[in-house]
C-alpha cells in the first residue's frame, strides 16, 4: 500500500510538472497566436474600410469641374506667394479707403493640432484654433500637413471703414484669419485711427 501511494504521490508530481512545463506554456502560446490573429484580421478589415474610403474621396476629386478645382487650389495653395498677398492686402485697404502703412510677410511655421496621447481624454469644450498651443502633459502636437504664414499689416482710416475692410477679410478667395487687432488714436485727427493687425493665411506645403 506505501508503494502504491508513493507511487501515485510521485505520478501527481509528475502531473504538475507537465502541467506547468508543457501543457500551460502550449495552452499562453495558442492564445497568443489566436490575439494575433484577431489583431491581422482587424488590420485586414481597417485597410478594407481605408482603400474604400480613399476610393470614394479619388472619385468626389475627379468629379469636380475645372472652376471648382480652381477655387479649391486658390482656397488653400501648394505655395503662398508673399508679394501676392501684400498685394491684394493693399487693394482692399484701398478700396475702403484705409492708408496702408505697411505689410510684413512672417516666415513659414508647421500648423499643428493637439491630440490626447493614448488613455488620456480630452478636455470637454476645448477650442484648439487651427494652430494647437503648445504640448501639455497628456497631449501631443500633430501635424496636419499643412503650413501657415503670418502677415503684420498697419492701416489708418475711421471706424466704419476699418469694419468694411475685415468684411472684405472674411470675403476673400483664400483664408486671412484675423489674430490680433489693435489700434490708436490719431493725435491730429481724432476720426481717425492707426490699426495695427496680424493676419494668417495657410498652404499644404512650405515653398
């Protein structure tokens, strides 16, 4: 009888050590391939949805008429020519009848967004603009691929004019976002004052 039960003592050992050795590592080994195989058919199924979207977006880009690429490309350019956008910056302080003192091109910066690193959530109601501030702790600045360029303008005129000419902002062919608006009071005409802007168009790449 002690043989016996020694014996079955050291078949249970045996057992355990099987199960430990072989029979678990087999069972985490077939339960990783089965993950990965949940993570490559979610990956089929993304790259599905991503070409079918894409082919969607290819056939609205051949379906629009030659006006309609025109204004497209003239909304939001490959490149921002300066000079051109002085000039028409000047045209439209002119045609309200604003003196324009000077227009002073900035130098090409990346426009950005910030986006909630993994796990972390945003905050609810944030306004992040079209060029994201800088990074805090639980968020990451991402690139939008395309570029913005920030213009100083000096105008003098009266108030009812400085109004017409920002209309005619808004209005315009391509963005002239508004950042900052400030003004004085002219010493010798009190009608009169000195507005000093800064001004923001964009391009899906630098020059």
């Amino acid at each position: 009888m002690r043989f016996q039960a020694g014996t079955q003592i050291v078949l249970i050992v045996i057992s355990i050590v099987i199960v430990f050795t072989v029979v678990k590592p087999k069972f985490s080994e077939i339960a990783y391939q089965q993950n990965e195989m949940v993570t490559y058919r979610t990956a089929l199924d993304n790259i599905g949805r991503y070409n079918q979207r894409l082919q969607t977006l290819l056939n609205q880009a051949k379906a629009m008429s030659e006006p309609e690429r025109e204004n497209l490309f003239r909304y939001l350019p490959e490149e921002i020519d300066a000079v051109v956008v002085g000039r028409d910056i000047a045209n439209m302080a002119d045609s309200n009848n604003l003196l324009l003192l000077d227009v002073e091109p900035g130098t090409l910066a990346a426009v950005t967004t910030v986006v909630p690193e993994q796990g972390a959530a945003p905050e609810s109601g944030t306004d992040t603009g079209m060029v994201a501030p800088p990074s805090e702790d639980g968020e990451t600045a991402k690139s939008t691929g395309m570029y913005s360029q920030k213009f100083k303008v000096g105008v003098v005129g009266n108030y009812e004019d400085m109004k017409s000419f920002l209309k005619d902002l808004e209005r315009n062919a391509y963005p002239l976002r508004l950042l900052e608006l400030d003004f004085t009071i002219e010493e010798t005409d009190n009608s009169l004052l000195e507005y000093s802007l800064v001004l923001e168009t964009y391009t899906l790449k630098g020059n």
